[in-house]
C-alpha cells in the first residue's frame, strides 16, 4: 500500500459508522458493531481511531451526544426521555458522558441554547 491503511479499510469503516448511525437509539456495544461487519473489535477500534482519532466505544458515544445535542435543541423531550431514546441506561451516565464531550450539562446546554433565542 501506499502507507495510507484506510484506504483498502475504508467501505468496512463506513459500514460500522453507517451500523452506528443506524443503531444509535440501543445500547450498542462494540462486538455488536464489530460482528455487522465481520471485524474483530479491537481491531476495528485501532481503524476507527486512526481515522476519526476515537476509539470505537469513544465514537458510538460521541455520536449518540450529538443525536442528544439536536434532541435537546429541536425537541420538547425532557432529558430522562432524551437519555433512554439514545441507549443510555440512566440519566446521571448520560449527563457524566454529556458534559465530557460537550463541557456542559444536557440541562445547562438546553437552556444556554434557548436563552439565545
């Protein structure tokens, strides 16, 4: 190869960040998204890393933040419905994984954001 790993990696990348889109709203757990496309998931972790800079476990979270994120913004969901649609088993992991992303809270991003308007 050309140095470049992703490139002959890229479709099963794709297709697990595509699974995790997918799956977003259940508790999703690594080896789920690293049998969907046939990887061992420490392996598909490392490629996810090098192509994002986020482990696997890291990236589903990250995601499942930002699908919150819209949620708390465009929704009239309360924050415990926003933590179970998301996979989340309880709100007070939720908001712990909520603010290490975002540096706030789901309540303190809610309303920071609805000041603003």
């Amino acid at each position: 190869g050309s140095g470049n790993p992703q490139g002959m990696y890229a479709p099963m990348l794709k297709k697990a960040k595509k699974y995790i889109e997918e799956h977003l709203s259940e508790d999703l757990n690594r080896q789920q998204v690293a049998d969907a496309v046939h990887a061992n998931a420490d392996y598909l972790s490392r490629l996810l890393k090098e192509d994002t800079g986020r482990s696997l476990s890291e990236y589903m979270k990250y995601r499942r933040i930002l699908e919150a994120q819209k949620l708390l913004d465009y929704s009239e969901m309360t924050i415990g419905q926003i933590s179970e649609s998301m996979g989340f088993k309880t709100t007070s992991y939720f908001s712990t994984v909520f603010k290490q992303i975002t540096g706030f809270t789901p309540f303190d991003y809610r309303h920071r954001y609805r000041k603003q308007e």
